[in-house]
C-alpha cells in the first residue's frame, strides 16, 4: 500500500524542537583538520560556494558524496549520519562485507535478481554502473577483491574494514565532512530555492541549521527518512521486512540443527489472499537451524515473497526437492536397486550415496515415513520406497512465522521508484533532491546485489550532482 504525508501522520510524530546552544564540534573525518566554533559556520563560510548534504552515511551515501566531491572538488559536502558511518557493510557477510556479485555482469540478466525494481531498472541504471564497475573502482583504490564460486565478491582479507577503511579514507582525502551521532528531523525549501535542514544532537539537546544547494537522502530503512520523504511530498509504499529465515512446525527437525544441503529446489506455496497468488521457487543451499530452515535459498524465497508473507501472517508450506538433479522415477529405481544389493542392512544405517544426505537426515525421513530405525531393508515394502522417493523429491514444511529480523538484512518498500529519474536518481518532485540506497523499494536477495545497488544509486546521484555543481560553478565564473 503506498501511503501519503495524511495516512501516515499518525504512525511518525514530529520531532521535538530543542534549544539552539552554539557548541564547538570537531568535523570527522575533517580535510587538512579544519575545524570550528560552529559546524554551520565551518559548512558555509564561502557563501559563493555551492554545497551538498547527504543523509546517511552507509554505503549509498558515503559512496555518492565520494563522487560528487571527485567531480566537483569546490563543492562543500556534508555527511550525516545518527550511528556510526557505514555500519551495514562493516557487519555485512559476517564481517567479510559481500561488496557486489561476480556472476552477473550483464544488466539484463543482474535486474531478476531484484523482487522489487526487476522491471523499473531494466534501463540504464546498472549500465551506468554495474557489478564490474564496483569492483573495478575498489581495485583501483587498493582493495583486492576474489569472487567464490556462488559468485559472491568479498575482500581477499575476508574483512569488511577493508572496504569500510577504503571509503572513508577516500572521502576524507577528497575533503568530505562527516559528522556523526546526529538526526536530521527536518527538510523544507527556502524561498530561494535552496534546502533548509534541522539537525538534532539529542545527547547535548542541540540544534543545529544547515543550508544547502543539493540535498541527498541516503537513510535506509529509516522512518525518520521517510518521513523527510514524506515532508518533502514524497509517498511510501510501507515497509516490510525482507531476508529472513523461516520457522517450521517440526519440534524433529530441530534435532537436525546445522545440517546443510549444498543444493536442494524450494517453492514456496502461501495462503490463498488473493487471486493469482504467485508461487516462488529458487534452487541452492540450505541450512537446518534451531528453530527451522535458513540458507541462500530460503533467505531468497522470503525477499521474493516479502509483502505475500507479510500479509499472510508469516504461514503457509515450503516444498523441498532435497535432489533436484536427480528425477522420481530415477529415485524410486535407485532406492529399489538398493534395497536388491543391501537386504539385510538396517535401513538406517545405509542409503543411495547418489542422494548425497547426512545419516542424521535420513534418519529423520525414515521416521517421517513411519518406519523404525532396524527394519531392514529387505522389509521395506515398495510402496513404502515410492513414498519415500515422493517424500525425498517433495518434501513439506509447514511454515509459522520468519526467524529474527538482522540490521545487516534488508526491507521491502520504501520510495516508488516511478516518483525518481532513475538515470540521474533524483527526485521529480522536487529539483536538486536526489535519492540512492535502500530508501527506495528496491530490494535484492542474498548475494551482494543490495550492495549493488547502493553503489550503483550512489555513483549515479553524486555524478549528476557532481556535474550540475561543476556547471553551475563555471557560469558563475562567466
């Protein structure tokens, strides 16, 4: 549902307005230590000097502001960011930062992997900057990167700081101001044309004012940058979240915690909400956990069917073919087969290595089946091979409700992306406003192909503020 600035004024108050008390800051990280008394004054002393204040500092943010400030080094360029600067790519991949993937490089081909923007990308956007780019840029500035063999990018160190130090060591070279633990609460327009921000530092009740000539909303997930979005008349389709694991009505299966499936087919079937229902399915690994199923295939299966999950409780069926390589009619004549050359064997102590499963596993199917741990194989019925052929090929979980929602994960919804030019990411609403990141609803599966977006969304605004910047400057000149 996509909601405006007057359905949603009951779900974000406004922010509370705090006394304005002039303190001294230090900017961090700050071009050749330049500092003063008041970070208004430090951002707009040159009034001639155009400037531009990101919102965010992860990686869509700091990444624009780099190549703004690398096309248009007169322009003053601010970073605000509530936590610490680029905390999702420092905990992402389990600390090794999945930066992009390797495997798609053709744009045509990279948008499927995108359950919301697989059509609307399918421009220019990752022509202008795709997964080669990224990893190019990394490599030229010193980050050695290996793709693995799913396709995944990561820094040869296997550490996330890698990319983390490279971007913030980048933006301070250029001269890129960044300014932590503080919340822009406001966003409105002057008269003249130019951006009035509210920055709030509730730890010192602090407001500070900014100005600016471009401004770049970089927030995430973030309600308060929706409701800047919101202020600014932007809508929002709401958010829910996406990438996450699945927990199953099976108190078995949790026995099984930390088996894994190196390849298994999974469909993902919902309750009938509504006509036409679509049913997503995704082949690769899978993980047992605790307290049910995890792993890049379900993790994909759940951003696929994000909203359809959401709106229906977190419950319906997942199906797993546990060998997609292998057709039924091909498992049943090898568990015939086997059972021929393995009569007198306990059934659970000997199964087709053609399957490729963990005894734990198959033990787990034989009392699925109903069938005790001694029987021998010689008294399995063939019908009860057939079943469990059928039970290996087709296996049902039932699903009720998704495992904890991570900060390194993502969400579903945020900007439409038809209220954004997507070959310069700035808004048609309002001029001089760009957006990039995870703000929009755009999101991706598991892979490195949020990251993807990020840099790509950020490379494409802070080129079209770097230009218009540099242009503007040069009339001034004339």
């Amino acid at each position: 549902m996509i909601s405006s600035p007057a359905n949603l004024s009951h779900f974000w108050n406004s922010v509370r307005v705090a006394s304005f008390r002039t303190k001294s800051h230090a900017l961090l990280p700050c071009h050749r230590r330049r500092c003063c008394s008041s970070p208004v004054i430090a951002f707009s002393q040159h009034a001639e000097e155009q400037s531009l204040v990101v919102v965010g500092g992860g990686a869509a943010g700091v990444y624009a502001s780099i190549r703004a400030k690398s096309l248009a080094p007169h322009l003053r360029v601010l970073v605000i960011e509530k936590g610490k600067p680029l905390a999702k790519v420092k905990i992402s991949g389990g600390g090794r930062c999945n930066v992009t993937n390797g495997h798609f490089f053709d744009a045509a081909r990279l948008v499927d992997n995108y359950p919301r923007g697989n059509r609307e990308l399918r421009g220019s956007f990752f022509n202008i900057h795709g997964p080669k780019d990224t990893i190019c840029w990394f490599s030229d500035h010193g980050v050695k990167l290996k793709t693995e063999d799913d396709g995944r990018v990561f820094p040869i160190s296997n550490n996330s700081s890698s990319i983390v130090d490279c971007l913030l060591n980048e933006a301070k070279m250029r001269g890129v101001v960044l300014q932590m633990g503080k919340t822009v609460s406001e966003v409105s327009l002057s008269d003249s044309g130019q951006f009035l921000l509210k920055v709030e530092k509730r730890t010192m009740d602090l407001v500070e004012h900014f100005k600016a000539d471009y401004v770049l909303m970089a927030t995430g997930s973030s309600r308060q940058g929706y409701k800047i979005a919101i202020q600014l008349g932007h809508s929002i389709i709401d958010p829910v979240p996406s990438l996450f694991t699945f927990k199953i009505e099976d108190t078995e299966l949790s026995n099984l915690s930390g088996v894994t499936f190196p390849k298994v087919k999974a469909k993902l079937k919902l309750k009938n909400i509504q006509k036409n229902l679509p049913e997503y399915t995704q082949v690769g690994p899978m993980l047992v956990t605790h307290w049910g199923l995890s792993g890049p295939v379900i993790l994909r299966l759940s951003a696929w069917g994000a909203r359809e999950l959401f709106l229906s409780e977190y419950s319906g069926m997942l199906m797993v073919d546990f060998i997609p390589d292998i057709q039924l009619e091909d498992a049943k004549h090898i568990l015939f087969q086997h059972k021929d050359q393995l009569a007198k064997i306990k059934a659970s102590n000997s199964f087709p290595s053609q399957f490729n499963l963990v005894k734990r596993f198959w033990r787990y199917l034989l009392e699925r089946e109903g069938l005790d741990a001694d029987i021998l194989w010689a008294s399995i019925s063939n019908n009860h091979l057939i079943s469990l052929a059928l039970l290996i090929k087709h296996c049902p979980f039932k699903i009720v409700g998704k495992g904890q929602f991570k900060d390194e994960f993502v969400t579903a919804g945020g900007i439409p992306l038809s209220e954004i030019s997507l070959n310069t990411m700035e808004s048609k609403v309002i001029p001089n406003l760009f957006f990039a990141g995870e703000i929009l609803n755009v999101d991706g599966i598991t892979g490195g192909f949020n990251f993807q977006n990020a840099w790509s969304g950020g490379y494409i605004a802070g080129t079209k503020i770097g230009e218009r910047a540099s242009n503007n400057s040069n009339k001034e000149i004339l």
